[in-house]
C-alpha cells in the first residue's frame, strides 16, 4: 500500500449476548483480542496499532501487551473506547494522530481473520478510497415484521454481509465520522462513514473464514476453529 497505514482493533465491546468481556477472556489459550492483534502487527505497512478497550480492563491489557509483545508492544497503544462503535473509531483516530494516511478497522471478534485477508482490503482501498472485507448471501433472505410475521422474499443477488477489517483514507474517515456525529446519525461501519462524505467503497469477498463472536456458539465454533490451526 502506497502510503503510511495505521490500524484500530475494536476491543471495547460489552459481550452482552456472550456473558462476558470477549476481549480478554482466553480462547485456544489465549484472550480473544491477542489473534487481531497479532496480525495487524504483521501487516505490511501498518506501522502503529490503538486497541480500543473498556476503562475497567486497560491496565490489564497494557499488561499483557508490553508482556506478551516486550518490544514490540511500542507499535501498540491501548486506550479507552467510545460508548458507541463510531465513537471507538474515533477516539482510535486521535491516537493514530495525523501521520498515517490509511486506516486499517478491525473487530477483535473476529479472531479468524488473516493477514493474507487483511493486505487484500488494503489494497482494494487503495483504488477509491475505501475498501471492507464482506460476504455474498448464500441463503434464501426474507424481511419480517418486529413480530415475525413475513412481509417479503428479498432477491439476495447482490446483497453482502459486511465484515472486517474495513479500510479507509484516514481524512474521509474523519470527515464522514464527524459528519455522522454532527448530524446524530448512527454509522454501523467504515464504509457507511465514508460514503457521508461521498466516497463509495469497494467489497472484497472474504473466502475465508472470518466470523465474529457474538454468542456462545459462535465461541465454540471459532475455539473449534482455532484449535484444529494449532494441530
């Protein structure tokens, strides 16, 4: 990627539907942020990483980090996140400061996610400005009322299931961010921020492996996942 790229790892969720912080509880051996972690910093041209975290837990991740990293772990600043997404991103933006033209966005999550996926979005990016890592619908989509009840069929040719990382010129990520925040609008992801500002993203289809752990069984899936890599 032509030009100077930091990275921001998502790591400030509450874990809600999952019954805990997922961002240092350990999976295959190890907490849940240390696998996007990892592959950030082996990216080329990534050059500094902002972990994005709850108050409560910060210490305990600097911790692990200077530990685990020694050091490595100058490349990595762990800060507190926002309330909502939107806001870790841009609370990760500031840390990043204005040196890095590219910002690579990735939910810890996603603990599947490779760096082989990673360099393919960041250099997707570089062709219009924005560029996040998604999947074709496979399955049969149909809009339902809050109560269940069928309203339509929808034609799934054409619809993708969005995923990171997400990759974007850190001045339109601002910019849209900004925007979004002025206007009190809730942005769901990178490429909805950017298109604030009228910038169009491309997809890149993730023929991969890269769910994101959400509830218990996604847990079991990606441990399931992780361990047989270890074999």
């Amino acid at each position: 990627m032509r030009g100077s790229a930091g990275a921001i790892l998502l790591a400030a969720g509450q874990g809600r539907r999952l019954g805990h912080d997922k961002s240092i509880t350990a999976i295959a051996g190890r907490p849940v942020l240390s696998y996007g972690l990892g592959v950030l910093l082996q990216c080329g041209g990534i050059k500094k990483v902002v972990v994005t975290v709850r108050e409560d837990v910060r210490q305990e991740v600097l911790a692990w980090v200077h530990r685990e990293y020694g050091k490595e772990s100058g490349r990595v600043e762990v800060i507190v996140g926002g309330k909502e997404r939107q806001d870790s991103v841009l609370e990760g933006l500031k840390a990043l400061g204005s040196g890095v033209e590219w910002v690579v966005v990735h939910d810890a999550a996603r603990v599947l996610t490779s760096v082989g996926l990673v360099e393919r979005v960041m250099a997707s990016a570089e062709q219009t400005g924005a560029a996040a890592a998604a999947r074709k619908m496979t399955d049969t989509v149909r809009q339902a009322d809050e109560m269940g009840k069928v309203v339509r069929l929808l034609d799934r040719e054409g619809l993708w299931r969005m995923e990171t990382p997400q990759v974007v010129r850190s001045e339109v990520l601002r910019s849209g961010l900004g925007k979004a925040r002025e206007g009190g609008k809730i942005v769901t992801d990178c490429l909805a921020a950017a298109e604030m500002v009228g910038v169009k993203g491309v997809l890149v289809e993730a023929n991969e492996p890269n769910l994101k752990i959400t509830v218990p069984a996604d847990w079991a899936l990606a441990e399931a996942w992780l361990g047989a890599a270890k074999k």
